[in-house]
C-alpha cells in the first residue's frame, strides 16, 4: 500500500512537472522508479528495465489526456501524426527488443546521458530553431523509427525528439508540440505491448507484474497524473515557467547522479 501511494504521488508530481514545462513524464518516473524498485528488493537486473516499461506504459493514459486536449483546439495536424505513426511504432517495438537484449547498467548509462542532455537543454535555455527541411515519406519513416527507437528504451513519449524535427520542418511551435503529444500515444502503445511480450516468460518478476509492466505503479502513477497534468498547464500560464526550467535542470543533474551511483 505504501508503494501504491509512492507511486500515486510521483504521477501527481510528474503530471504537473509535464504540464510546466512540456517535458515527459518519463524523465522524472524512471529514476524514482528505479530508487523505489530497490527498496521493493526487486532483482538489480530487472530494475531499469522494469522503470523503463512502467513509465512507458503509464504515457498511454497522459498522452490520450494531452491529445484530446491538443485537439479540441484544433493543434493537431492529423496528416503528420499518420505518417509519421508506423515509423514510431516500428522503432518503439524495437526499442524493446534492444533494451531487452543489452546488459542493465549499459540500459541505465543510456538513460543518464539522455538525462544530462535535456538538463543541458534546460539549463541553457536551448529552443528548437525553425529549418526548412524538405518533407518525405522516407525521412518522416526514418527519423520516426529512431525517435521510436530512442524513445521506447529509455521510457518516454518521444517530446524531446519530436519537436525538434517537426519545427526543421516548419511546424509552428504549437503544432509540433500537438503532432508530438499525439505521436506518444503509438510509442506508448507499441513499447508497452513488447515489454509485456519480452518479460512474460521472465521468471524473476515480482507479484503483480505484467510483462516488465508492474502494475501498482503503472496504476498509481496514472491515478496521480491524469489530473494533475492541466494543473502544471494553467501554472505554465502564471508563473515563469523559463526561469523555473533552469532550476529544474539542477534535480535533472542531480537525478543523473543518483542513477550513476544507485
């Protein structure tokens, strides 16, 4: 119960973080999963992976919140989402399968140099700059797969990697956060049901587990931050929310470091 309650309050911490900031929810879920997984006794070679596959599944219920929001303001551009959709579910699916197969703390030095990457993002205050990249089915194909690659191992719905690309393509900034929001919803998806495949035979796993989805945590977490995520969107409005970015970056880097030594 008292892992259940842990979990509910990470999703509300991490559902008004994602709606402050625009960030995942991943990048905060996974390295307290991994803290809470080791107080659970949880076998260390299971623990990352385990994080990994809990936080992507718990983007299923925030990415469909965000999407309806997103479209009922008319951001989304549909076109894009289904071009770029196969590409993303075929990286995501092979994400698993790559994050399966490498050794736990190679798994883990991935995710931390993810961590410092954004944190550096942050901290520098660094935005996406408008490109004049040139529209085709192979590059959206490609670039989605390794945005669906990269996403699905580290336990994200692809924000980070997304926007960047749709605003090179000339998205205003609006659409390309709506066409990511929804392009979380196929990472999701895809990654969590080849978590649950890879890990159904896995003999270690805990009670309660689904696959490598453990299911009090992917409960609670969605239980805290389906209703807090339109919280950190309403005080993105009211407090200032760049200056703020930066002050986060220091627990990015601070997160990082507990992961290098946990």
């Amino acid at each position: 119960m008292i892992f259940f309650l842990l979990s509910v309050i990470l999703g509300m911490v991490s559902g008004v973080l994602a709606g402050l900031f625009g960030i995942g929810g991943g990048m905060v879920i996974v390295p307290v999963l991994v803290l809470l997984f080791v107080m659970q006794g949880i076998p260390n070679d299971l623990i990352m992976i385990m994080s990994v596959a809990t936080s992507l599944a718990t983007i299923i219920v925030t990415s469909t919140a965000s999407v309806l929001a997103h479209h009922r303001l008319g951001s989304v551009v549909w076109r894009k989402v289904l071009r770029l959709a196969p590409g993303i579910m075929v990286g995501s699916a092979l994400g698993a399968v790559v994050a399966d197969q490498i050794d736990a703390d190679v798994l883990r030095y991935i995710f931390i140099v993810f961590l410092l990457y954004v944190g550096v993002q942050m901290a520098l205050q660094i935005t996406p700059t408008p490109g004049a990249v040139k529209e085709s089915k192979v590059l959206d194909f490609s670039v989605a797969n390794l945005i669906g690659l990269m996403s699905s191992i580290v336990g994200i719905g692809g924000g980070t990697l997304t926007v960047p690309y749709l605003v090179r393509c000339r998205y205003a900034m609006r659409n390309a956060v709506a066409i990511s929001s929804a392009c979380g919803l196929p990472i999701a998806v895809a990654g969590t049901i080849s978590y649950i495949a890879l890990g159904w035979d896995q003999t270690q796993l805990p009670e309660w587990s689904l696959g490598y989805i453990y299911l009090p945590a992917f409960l609670g977490i969605s239980l805290g931050s389906f209703p807090t995520a339109p919280v950190g969107a309403r005080l993105a409005h009211q407090l200032p929310a760049q200056k703020l970015k930066r002050y986060f970056s220091i627990l990015i880097f601070l997160m990082a470091a507990k992961l290098i030594w946990y």
